[in-house]
C-alpha cells in the first residue's frame, strides 16, 4: 500500500512538474507548426518523461540529479528548438526561465511541507499546484505580452538574459535541490539564497520589459515615419489632382483653338496647310490617350508634359488589358515616384542624350512596371538595396516600397552604364 502511495505521489509529482514546464514554456512560444501537431508532439513528450522520471525516481532515486540535466534539459532543448519558430537563444532564455520558476516553486513546497506539515507529499503536491496556477496567471498578465511583442528583436540582450535565469537555476539547485548540500546549509544561508534566486527573477522581469518599452518607442516612431510619408503621399496625389486640372482646362482651351484653326482652314479650302496643321498637331500629343486606367493616364500625362519641358525623349509601351483594382493613392506613390525620380536622373545627366522608356503592362494577375533613365551614376548611393540620392532628402522609393509591399509585390532597382532601371511587380486584387 506505501508503494502504491508512492508511486502516485511519483506519477503525479512528474506530471504537474512537466506539464506546468510545457505550458509555461508555450505561453512563451510562438510555435512552428499547427496547434493540433503541438499538443500531439507535447503530449508525447509529457507522457514519455512522466513515465521515465517516475520510474527513475522509484528505482534509482541517487541518479535522478544525473537524469534531470541530460534528460529534461538537453532534450528539451533539442525538443523545443526543433517546435519554435524563435532563435536558439530565445529558446534558450525561455527554458532556462522555466526552469527557474519550476525549481523555485519545487524549493518552495518542499520547505513548506517540512517546515510545517512533517513533510507530507501530499501537501507538496497542493502548494505546487497554487505555486503554478498563480506563476500561470503572472505570466498572463505581465509578461507574455511583452514578451511576444520583443521577440522580433534579435539583439544580444537575449544571450544575456538567459545567462541571468541560468545562474538563478544553479542558485537554487545548488542550495535548495541538491541533497548532500541542502544537509550542511544553515536557515539563513537558504533564506539568503532565496532572496538572491527572487532578485534574479525580478532584475530578468525588468530586463524584458525594459526592452520591451525600447520596442514601444521604436514602433511609435516608425508609425510616425509612416504618418509622415503618408502625408506626403496625400500632397503629392492633390498635387497631381491640382496639375491634372489645370492641365485639363489647358488641353481645353487648345482644343477650342485648333478646332476654329481646323474650321477656318476648311472653310477656305485650304487642305495644304490643313495637312501640315495636323501634322504639327500631332507632334504636340495634345490629346494622347495612353489607357484606359484614368489614374496612370492622368499621372503619365503630367510627368511626360514635365520631361518634354526639360528636353528629355519619352517612349513608351502600355498594354493594360483589365481592370486594375489599385488604390489611386498607391498608384500615385508607385507610378509618380518612379517617373519623378526618373525625371530628376535625366537632369543630373550629363549625357546629351537624355530619355526615359516607361512599359507598363498586365501579365496574369500582375500589374508590370518598368521605368528606365538616363542617369549619372555617382549621384546615386544604395543602402540595404534602396538607392538614394545624393543630392537631395526624400522618402520616394521606401514610399514606393511600402505601396507595393502592401499588395505582396517586389520592387528591384538596378544601376548600370549610365542608366537607371526601376522594374515593379505588383499583384492585382481580385
């Protein structure tokens, strides 16, 4: 009957000490695949070592320390890596975290049942069970928050952190776990280790939300670069709107005159100089109609106006065959920027030729853009694949980026032999 006692003490005891190391583990995870495949490898995992550190503990309870380090620990490592979508050190910093909480909570419980319940394991078991479900709602509520939020940061800190959980986990193994020398520790040499194995745990929290309050600052500050290119994306498009208008009641007006130029020649008879008005006329592209989008036409023909200014030669290819569900404030960002930079390359050029090819043209669901220029090449620099300017501040191509970052496309930028070549791929929503 004792055995029998014992065995469910042992059976239990593992349980709640290997589930509660899972589940805390878990609560700081962000696993690699599906959540029934994780309960299902867990599961396995928790049966396997339940078993094997009861049946250790009954049979050969000397070497249990021995089973703890290489069983448990190694393979844990090698178990959780292998489930988590983090780094090793995350994983690392994690384990050595649970570990921590489970073996204080485990120090804590026995104590109490020594202290003062003539060591009863069934107490034990009861004070590890309200240790966990309190460490469980902890975590809950202060630290898997910014815990989750802070693992996109691979910075050292997290080599670190995990050096501070581990050097609590050999505190409290050595003072508290490790019989032979719990036997020769006075009370205030364990109430010392305590209280060292409790700061630890409280410098660890600080640490974390320390860096999780550096994240907070550095996401508000991205959100507020992005408030601001926003911003200057809704200038640029009222810009154009404004231009657009303007260029329309131009176009209007010149219409109004060619067409009492074109009357008058008719009414005279005279088809000679009808003929070469025409022609003239059509040298102008006045009236050129580029496709049916009404965005990148109107943006096409404010930027072409603006390169003929400047004596820069447009040819373009434009094949749009469908509807193209874009938003007109991402075609702005993505079209207006690239012809706009491509404008600015041609005038620093000190080639006498000076010409931008614009191809735009549908290919299954992808909308095709590829904007080509003459440009001097030592004025423009690239950093981390994004070229920039030398000559003047702007945020046109990291706009263009994120525009077509928002519809899952890619966007290359390419430099060589005096030309600059922007190349866009952009997935149409259905």
């Amino acid at each position: 009957m004792a055995l029998g006692i014992t065995l469910e003490f042992s059976i239990l005891r593992n349980f709640i000490e290997i589930f509660l190391f899972c589940f805390l583990f878990l609560m700081l995870d962000k696993p690699r695949f599906s959540w029934k495949k994780i309960i299902l490898f867990y599961a396995i995992f928790l049966i396997f070592h339940t078993v094997i550190g009861t049946l250790w503990v009954l049979y050969e309870p000397a070497s249990y320390e021995k089973y703890c380090t290489v069983s448990i620990v190694l393979w844990s490592i090698l178990f959780f890596y292998s489930m988590s979508k983090t780094t090793i050190f995350q994983v690392l910093y994690n384990i050595a975290l649970q570990v921590f909480v489970l073996l204080f909570g485990i120090f804590i419980s026995v104590r109490i049942a020594q202290i003062f319940f003539h060591s009863n394991p069934w107490i034990d078991i009861l004070f590890r069970i309200l240790y966990f479900i309190l460490v469980v709602i902890l975590y809950y509520r202060y630290l898997r928050k910014p815990y989750l939020s802070v693992l996109s940061y691979r910075g050292i800190h997290w080599a670190m952190l995990a050096f501070v959980a581990l050097l609590g986990d050999i505190i409290v193994i050595y003072y508290g776990m490790i019989p032979r020398h719990v036997m020769v520790r006075t009370v205030r040499e364990q109430i010392i280790a305590v209280g060292i194995t409790c700061l630890l745990f409280i410098t660890n929290i600080y640490m974390l939300q320390t860096i999780f309050l550096v994240e907070e600052e550095r996401k508000v500050k991205e959100k507020l670069k992005y408030s601001m290119m926003n911003n200057a994306f809704l200038k640029k498009e009222f810009a154009l709107i404004e231009e657009s208008v303007q260029e329309t009641k131009r176009i209007q007006h010149d219409i109004k005159h060619h067409n009492k130029m074109i009357a008058e020649f008719a009414r005279k008879k005279d088809m000679e100089n009808l003929f070469l008005y025409l022609q003239e006329l059509d040298k102008e592209n006045c009236f050129v109609h580029y496709c049916n989008n009404h965005t990148i036409n109107s943006i096409l023909t404010i930027y072409i106006q603006r390169a003929k200014r400047e004596k820069i030669e447009v040819t373009t290819k434009i094949e749009i065959k469908q509807e193209i569900k874009i938003r007109d404030i991402d075609l702005t960002s993505i079209l207006g920027n690239a012809l706009e930079n491509a404008i600015h390359g041609c005038i620093l050029s000190e080639k006498p030729l000076k010409e931008i090819k614009i191809a735009i043209y549908t290919k299954g669901k992808k909308l095709v853009i590829i904007v080509e220029n003459t440009c001097k090449e030592d004025s423009i620099c690239f950093i981390d694949g994004m070229p920039k300017s030398k000559s003047r501040e702007g945020i046109g191509t990291y706009s263009m980026k994120k525009s077509v970052d928002f519809y899952h496309g890619d966007i290359d930028f390419r430099c060589k032999n005096g030309n600059f070549l922007c190349r866009i791929l952009v997935t149409l929503p259905s």
